[in-house]
C-alpha cells in the first residue's frame, strides 16, 4: 500500500505521545521528517521512532524533506504561519486543534488552503471514537430526528496543565479552547455541525496555579514569558441557524465532581455518549437502549489515516473540513469574546 509522506511541525507532548505511536499503527502514513524551534528535542524523538530526517525549522523542512503532507503539532500561536507556509508550498495539512488562535488568523488559514488547493483536516480525534461514529450513524440515517438541544461538560476538578498552556499569548485560552474544544465539538458534529449564529458565555478564573496536593498534571514546555493569565473555567450557550442550542461547560480547575459527558436531544430520540444510551420510545411505550461498541484507543491512528487516504485519493472532503474548523473558530471567539464583554455575541457582526 502506498504511504503519505508527511513532515511533522513539533516534537512536543501531542506529537511525542499522540501522532508519533498513531503513526506507528497506521497502514498508509509515515512520517519522515520532523522539526522543532528545539533542535536537540527533536533529534531525540526523532530517533525514538525512527524518524530520518530532523530540521530547526518547517521552512527548511519544507525546503528539504520530500514530504506530501504536514502534521501541525506546535503551540496554538504556531498553528497560523506553519499552515500558511505548508499551503503556499503545496503540501496538505494535518491541523492539532484549535485552528487557531483568533477568527482573524483563522480566516488567513482558510484563504491559505483553499487558494493553493491543499487538503485540510483539522486534528479532534473524539470524531473518530466509535460512540460518535455509531450516533453519527444515527443521526445521518434519520433515526434521532432533527436535533435540537446538547449538553455537553469537561470536567477537571483539578488538572491544569503546567508550561505554555497557561500563557495566553501562546494557548490563545485555557480549558475552552484546550479541552473544552473536544466536547464542544462532539456535541456540534452529533448535532449535524449547523451554523453557530450567537453565543452567551462567561470563565472564571479564581484558583490560577494552586498548590493542591495528591493531584497529576500535563508538563508543557514553559514559553518566553510563561504567564498563567487565562481561565480555570468556563460555561455558556451557543445558538445555530436550526434553532438548536447547546450548553457546555469546562474546566481545568472546579470545584466539582470531574465528569466528561455529552447528552443530544431529537425529535424521535436522544443519546449519550457515556454510556452510550439512546433514549426513544418502542410500540408506544418509553425505551433506553444500551448499545455496546468497542472500546477502541486508536482513534489518532484512524484520523491519520482517513486523512493520508483522502490525501492519496485527492479527496478535499475529509472529516473535520477548513469550513468546519472555521466555524469552530468562530465559537471559540464567541465565547471568550461574550465572557469579555458580558454580552451575547452575535457571530459575524
């Protein structure tokens, strides 16, 4: 089988312990070179999965390396000029969420894909686990009706990541943007992905870098300035042009019980996610069904694969499209944009 190329920007935690062991699974990606702005980095994980080729920098990874395809695996505020770059020398692109780190940047993103033709995938492998795939299921073959309501929670009641998550220079945001993202998004796509159109949202931030015993954390790398001036949490509301709206909330500090659930509603029936559960109604009666899939671990590896296979058959419509990803974006603002105001924000005024 013929293998996509690709070139991985970042040797950093989601690189070293998500893509990397993906790639090792996957029957049509391999990646060959890899570069970091931390060059001895780098040729470490580079050796540790057999990478040839390492570089200082995507310019001269993209100048060198015979790559297809980029995986973005950098800080937030990197995510904009390494896909502008890859774009403009033709090479398709794997996006780590967010897209970005504001609707502005974001909008140069798309401009970058579309005008040089480039296949995009934004990187939320939850679209790849086989409860969201199941329900999609559902929802596209009609049997949830039209949805019209999601509640949605990522929960930490400790659990902020140390280094440049907490810088917002760098993340662009706390837990929304970092793992508030990957609920939000799971509710939207098991929603039918319709157009955000308003957004009422507020974030806290009372416990910044506390000292609580007995708990774990993510280490990112500290950036230049390092500061912890973003939220601990966040809740709100999000309105579509359908009428349906979601609730969601997040944290990486809260105190409340940590919790990770997604609940839609639909005319003929609603589901969560965990447990996996459709609630409906059979010969007029009331019904809960408990549905069993596997359990699977390799979602990266099944997004990196749909992702080189839509590369090598020159297939633009991937799972999490630059539209979508767009439009993500546009939620994203929204919300810190209605938490700064203390207003409802009406997207794209």
């Amino acid at each position: 089988m013929e293998k996509l190329r690709i070139g991985v920007v970042g040797a950093g935690n989601i690189s070293a312990y998500g893509h990397l062991p993906a790639y090792k699974k996957c029957k049509n990606a391999v990646p060959v070179a890899i570069c970091d702005i931390d060059f001895e980095r780098a040729k470490r994980v580079a050796e540790e999965n057999g990478i040839p080729e390492v570089y200082a920098s995507i310019e001269e990874m993209l100048e060198k390396a015979d790559i297809q395809a980029v995986d973005i695996c950098t800080w937030n505020n990197a995510h904009c000029p390494c896909l502008i770059a890859a774009a403009k020398a033709g090479k398709h692109v794997l996006c780590e969420k967010p897209l970005a780190m504001n609707i502005d940047d974001a909008l140069k993103m798309e401009e970058a894909v579309k005008e040089n033709n480039v296949i995009f995938h934004l990187a939320v492998p939850s679209r790849f686990g086989y409860e969201n795939m199941y329900l999609r299921d559902l929802l596209d073959r009609g049997e949830l009706g039209d949805v019209y309501y999601a509640k949605t929670s990522n929960v930490r009641r400790r659990g902020t990541p140390l280094g440049w998550f907490t810088d917002k220079k760098t993340s662009g945001g706390g837990p929304i943007i970092d793992i508030g993202v990957h609920r939000i998004d799971a509710a939207w796509y098991l929603m039918g992905n319709p157009k955000p159109v308003r957004v009422s949202a507020n974030v806290f931030n009372p416990h910044g870098d506390y000292k609580t015993k007995g708990v774990t954390r993510w280490h990112g790398k500290s950036c230049p300035d390092n500061q912890f001036d973003c939220e601990d949490s966040g809740a709100g509301v999000i309105h579509f042009d359908n009428g349906a709206t979601m609730v969601f909330e997040a944290s990486w500090a809260m105190n409340a019980p940590d919790k990770s659930e997604t609940l839609i509603v639909g005319t003929k029936a609603g589901a969560t996610v965990e447990p996996l559960v459709i609630y409906g109604e059979r010969n007029d009666y009331l019904s809960d069904d408990k549905v069993t899939v596997l359990q699977n671990n390799d979602k990266m590896q099944l997004q990196i694969e749909h992702f080189a296979d839509c590369v090598l058959n020159n297939n633009h419509n991937t799972n999490y499209p630059i539209e979508q990803a767009v439009d993500m974006q546009r939620i994203l603002q929204a919300i810190y944009d209605s938490a700064e105001s203390g207003k409802e924000i009406i997207i794209g005024e």
